[in-house]
C-alpha cells in the first residue's frame, strides 16, 4: 500500500513537472540583476532560488489564504531566466488557473521585487501585466487650483479699474483747480492795467467787477 502511494506521488510530481517543461499553465521569469544593481550585482544560485518559490508561495498562500502552494520551477538558464508552475494544493497534478497566479503575483509585487533588490522592470514576470504605480493626487483639487487663478484674476482686473478711475478724477480735479487758479490771476492782471490808465486813486475793492473810483 505504501509502495502504490510513493509511486503515485512519484508520478504526480513527475507530470507536473513535465507541465512545466512544456509550459503548460505555467509563465515564465526574467531577471536582469547585474542591469539593476551593476557592480552590487549579487549571484544567482539555488539559495536564490530558494527564495523566489518562498516569495511566490507567500503571494499565494496570503492572497487566497488557504493552505500552502507548490511552486515548481524548470527551464532555469544561466542568463537568469525560467519557467514556474503553481499546482494546486488540493490535487498536485493539476496547475492553479493563471487568472489566480496573476492576482495573487499582481497582489505582492512590491514584496516579491524588495526581496531580490529589483523592480518591475528588471523582474519580469512574462505574461502578466506590471503593476501600476498609485496615480499622484495633489492635496489641492484642480478644479480648485483653476478657479483660485480666475477669482484673482477678476479681484486683480476690479482693482486696476477702481485705481485707474481714482487716478482720473484726481487728476480732473487737480487740472480744474489750476484752471479756476489761472483764472483768478488772469483778473487780477485786469484790474490792475485798469488802475494804472486811470488817474487818480485806483479802488481795487471793486476792481473785480471793473469799477473804479476816483478821489
């Protein structure tokens, strides 16, 4: 009984890894540690690898919160690059649906980037989407911004009229009172070329209204 479960579990594990070779239900990984790190750069190797089953086992394990995943890996080239495989916790034999893979992959991205040092780009997970970066929202609205800019300009255009109109009349008063100014001394001018051809002692009391009175 014992020899029939090994040999189960023998074959098992043996057809999902032959899925994996042939890529069925699996996606591939692509690694560029030495673009993203240059001299920092660290080696790839099994402990590494380690790791990255570790990483893709807590995604899944944390996005459905069910029992622990087997992460099988294959094709692995020297150029950092292979294929996985995520079977099912239930039935070993059958590979998770890729829809789930990319949810809970998509859903820990950020963690499994910060655990080799990389990012979206120089991890690539071949067949699913990166993930977007939060869109940055100003704490000022626009709508707000926008129409802060056009209740100045309206306060700034009302300023410059009510100065503008306040110039004017000063300057209307101003060119009025040195009119009436050179009026006043246009008549006094008058009276007194009027005194001067009349003989006798000039009353300039009355010469506004050219009146003279001799004594």
């Amino acid at each position: 009984m014992l020899g029939t479960f090994l040999v189960l579990l023998y074959a098992g594990a043996s057809l999902a890894q032959n899925m994996c070779e042939m890529g069925y239900g699996g996606y591939k990984v692509r690694l560029s540690i030495k673009t993203a790190l240059g001299d920092q750069a660290y080696a790839w190797n099994e402990n590494e690898m380690f790791l990255f089953r570790a990483t893709l086992a807590f995604a899944m394990r944390k996005h459905f919160n069910d029992n622990q995943y087997n992460i099988l890996v294959c094709n692995e080239t020297q150029r950092v690059s292979f294929h996985f495989v995520v079977t099912d916790p239930r039935n070993p034999n059958v590979p998770m649906e890729k829809v789930q893979v990319e949810k809970a992959v998509r859903a820990s991205r950020h963690r499994i980037n910060s655990a080799f040092l990389l990012s979206d780009s120089t991890l690539e997970f071949l067949g699913i989407p990166p993930t977007l970066a939060t869109p940055f929202r100003p704490a000022t609205p626009p709508w707000l911004i926008a129409f802060g800019v056009v209740i100045g300009a309206v306060c700034a255009g009302i300023i410059a009229m009510l100065t503008s109109s306040l110039v004017q009349r000063r300057r209307q008063k101003k060119g009025k009172e040195e009119e009436d100014g050179e009026e006043e001394r246009g008549k006094v001018t008058e009276s007194s070329m009027a005194c001067d051809h009349v003989d006798g002692v000039c009353n300039r009391a009355f010469s506004d209204d050219e009146r003279l009175t001799k004594m």
